[in-house]
C-alpha cells in the first residue's frame, strides 16, 4: 500500500466567488430537475465539492497546527477562516434545499434517513 507522504499531499485553495457560483449552478440544477435521477446527480456534484473543501480546510489547519509560526501556513489559515462562515452559509442552502425536495422520500428510499436527519 502507498501512503502519500503529507508533506506532498495538495488540494486547491477555494475562491470563495467560484464557490458561490457553483453553488448557484447546482441550485439551478435543483430547480431544473424532472426526477430524483437528475436531483441524485446535483447531490453527487455537490458531495464532490464538499469532499474538496473539507480537504483544503483540513490540510490548511493541519499544517498550521504543525507550525504555527510559519507565515505562509497563518496566511492560508485566516483565509479559511474568513471564508467559512460564507462556506457553511452555502451548504445550508443547499441541505435546505434537498430537505424541501417534493422526492425526499425516494431519497430516503435509497440512501436512508441519516443524512435528513443531520440536516434537519
């Protein structure tokens, strides 16, 4: 097994404008949907964004806490942080979004109640 050495791991910095852009397309997308099979492909698209801002958040603040000293790790950190609140703002909109889904049953169909339940 190769385990990626951190030092070497990246992930792409977030510009909180093409962030609040995508969340739009994906609403729009929302708004568009004639089936659950369209709405269920808006909710992968939007897993994958979030997989890669949780990814960027996670290695900011890991490498911070590595050296709290080392300016460049502060500088990502406080861009982080400024950004999130208007992050999580996003993601809500979108968890409200999908709980107000007219075919959250076939979602709770397929994926189970855990994830409404976390969002309500």
């Amino acid at each position: 097994m190769n385990v990626p050495v951190f030092a070497e791991m990246t992930a792409e910095r977030p510009e909180l404008a093409a962030v609040e852009t995508e969340i739009a397309q994906l609403q729009q997308s929302l708004d568009k949907a004639r089936d659950a099979r369209a709405e269920t492909a808006v909710l992968k698209r939007w897993e994958d964004l979030r997989r890669k801002l949780r990814t960027w958040g996670s290695l900011v603040g890991l490498r911070f806490n590595q050296d709290t000293r080392d300016a460049e790790f502060k500088k990502q950190r406080d861009y982080r942080d400024k950004i999130q609140p208007k992050l999580t703002e996003l993601d809500n909109a979108i968890k409200a979004r999908f709980l107000r889904s007219g075919r959250r049953g076939e979602f709770i169909s397929a994926y189970g109640e855990q994830a409404f339940a976390l969002w309500e």
